[in-house]
C-alpha cells in the first residue's frame, strides 16, 4: 500500500542512488558488501536481545524506487536472490549480493493499453510449493503465477463474477491453499472508483482445487497476512488510519477462520510516526514482525510489543531470506536487510 509522496532520509555512509522517472525501472550494478546504514532498532522490552543483536545495523542495499514493496526471498544455485515490487514503476526489481539491482520483469501488474492511475504494478510477492512466483496485481486485478517457460496464468481475479479491488497481500498454508487481502489501493481511485465491482474489502482462500471462499469483509483496510507456524492462526493487519490495527483469527478445520479478536492496536501513532499496518511476516518462534507506525513492529504472540526496527521511513513489508535468519525491508525508497537471532516461520 502507498499513500504518500517520497520523503528523503540522511543515511550513514554513502551510497549511489539511481532515481529515474517514475515510469522506468530502478537499475543498479553496485557491487559492495559496505553498505550505508539507517536508522535504529528501539528496544522496548529486554526480550526483543533475543531476537535482535545489540550491534545490529539495518543496512541500506538499493535505493532510488518510488515504493518498493512485497520482498520474497528466492533461492538458486549462486545462493539467491531478492524480488521486490516498484508498484508505480509496473515493475519487479531483482538484487543479488555483489551485483546490485536489475530489471526482473515489466509489466508486473497492468498490462492494459491506458494509463492506470499511480500505483498499476503488483504489491505482494511470494513462492507457491513449486517455486514459482505468484503476484498480487493491482492493474490486472488478480493474483497470477508465473509459468515454467515464461508466461503467466491467472489464479484468481472475481468473486461470484464480480472483479476484484486490487489484491495486495497473499501467504499458503502447508495444504497450498492460498489466503489474500483485497483492498481498493491498486484503482486509480480507490474506494471511490467507478470499476470497483464489491462494495467491501474481504479476505480470501484459495483452495489448492480452485474454490474461492470469502472468509471475512469485516475488515475496512485489510492488508498483510501471514499464518502463525503451527497455522492455528491467521494474522490481518489492517492499514485504515482511523483503526490502524492488527487482529488474529483462530483457522478453524476446514480452512475458514473463526472470530478475529484485535491483536494490537496502533491508531494513536498514526501521524506521530510514519506509516501504518502493511506487511507482515512471522518467525519460528511465533513472534510477529510487522510494519506499521514507526517501522517493523515486533511482537509476540500474545501481542506483547517488543520493540521497533526504525528506518525513519513508512515501511511497507518485510520478508526472510538468505538462511532464513535475514530480514530485508522496503521503505519507500528503500531496500533494506538486518540480521537478526530467529529464522522465518517454515525456514
């Protein structure tokens, strides 16, 4: 989700920034492991020295993007890589260690013929059990994936024959259902967009067999999504100003979710600290890593606050990688990574 200008943020060191218009791709060749660094971890509670070093830095590895979001971690033989979404920019960027940033794929989520409003790309990110990437798509209003051999093949783009908003956020459970968001912030308009075809903003499961099922329109905002480890329950954040919350569903056997009760509330920072609720990921210890106000919020699963990864910037998602121990960010402009104590939930 992005609703707001680009803010700039003095960052330690130096760094080479390859801004371009807004239409055309961030490209990167830098090649350095002595990357500048950003703002603090605040330690709320001595429980967050477990998860988090005293010394940990949150290194900066590429700029320049309008608004990065959705990082998904991808492996391969040279030991990976990281995907990320420029939703303004109808792109998907690539970064690996020692060669920088590249062009992975444009368009990445509106492959129509006229302008799309400013946030056309896809949002989330994420790898089904096969490997291959399936993408929220703002323009095209679907979730797709892409094929061996090139291609894409739409997963899911109605409900009951109706379209849908703009699907943003996505995560599998271990029988490859599939569990997404779908808020309007990808039509040019938003709430108040013409093309809108469902008058509210529900969350979803795919089935493995293709059945879609709405399993709550409760939610006014709804956003980033991630199941706990054992996958008895589902976290929703919600990124609406006036009730920036996050709430927990228990799943129930069959795959739909029980009653959501709130998991922590955030509403009286919005405007004191940037962002709000986005992305989430969870790790293997059950703790909650969240971006919200103020930066990647990190709570237990009780919904104890820890404390917060600040890069000074509203951070829109973060996502596990390299052995599962690093935690990459995108914030604003930003690529950003911190190695923490804990590995991803599934690593």
């Amino acid at each position: 989700m992005r609703a707001h200008l680009i803010a700039f943020t003095f960052i330690a060191g130096t760094f080479h920034s390859f801004a371009q218009d807004s239409k055309t791709p961030a490209v990167s060749t830098i090649d350095t492991k002595n990357f500048p660094t950003i703002g603090e971890v605040i330690r709320v509670d001595p429980e967050i020295d477990s998860l988090i070093a005293e010394d940990a830095k949150i290194e900066v590895i590429g700029d320049g993007f309008v608004w990065a979001e959705g990082p998904v971690w991808v492996k391969d033989k040279e030991g990976g890589h990281l995907l990320f979404s420029d939703i303004p920019r109808n792109s998907v960027m690539k970064w690996k260690e020692n060669k920088g940033v590249s062009l992975f794929l444009k368009p990445s989520g509106y492959t129509g013929p006229t302008d799309y409003g400013n946030e056309p790309g896809c949002n989330g990110l994420l790898l089904d059990s096969k490997g291959r990437l399936v993408s929220c798509e703002h323009g095209d209003r679907r979730i797709s994936v892409v094929t061996k051999g090139g291609g894409k093949r739409t997963l899911v783009d109605n409900y009951k024959g109706k379209r849908l908003n703009s699907p943003n956020d996505a995560c599998y459970n271990s029988a490859g259902d599939l569990y997404f968001t779908d808020p309007p912030y990808g039509l040019p308009n938003r709430y108040n967009d013409p093309r809108r075809e469902l008058d509210f903003c529900g969350v979803y499961r795919l089935s493995k067999s293709g059945k879609l099922t709405l399993l709550t329109k409760e939610m006014t905002r709804p956003n980033g999504i991630a199941f706990s480890p054992d996958e008895k329950h589902l976290y929703v954040a919600q990124s609406d100003p006036k009730a920036a919350i996050w709430k927990k569903f228990p799943v129930n056997a069959d795959g739909t979710l029980g009653k959501g009760k709130l998991f922590y509330d955030a509403t009286d920072d919005v405007g004191k600290l940037p962002g709000l609720p986005d992305g989430l990921k969870i790790d293997n210890k059950g703790n909650v890593w969240a971006t919200g106000p103020g930066g990647v919020l990190i709570f237990t699963s009780s919904g104890k606050l820890l404390g917060r990864i600040s890069t000074g910037e509203k951070t829109a998602n973060c996502g596990w990688g390299e052995d599962g121990s690093v935690l990459y960010l995108t914030a604003d402009m930003y690529i950003c990574r911190i190695q923490t104590n804990v590995k991803g939930a599934g690593w």
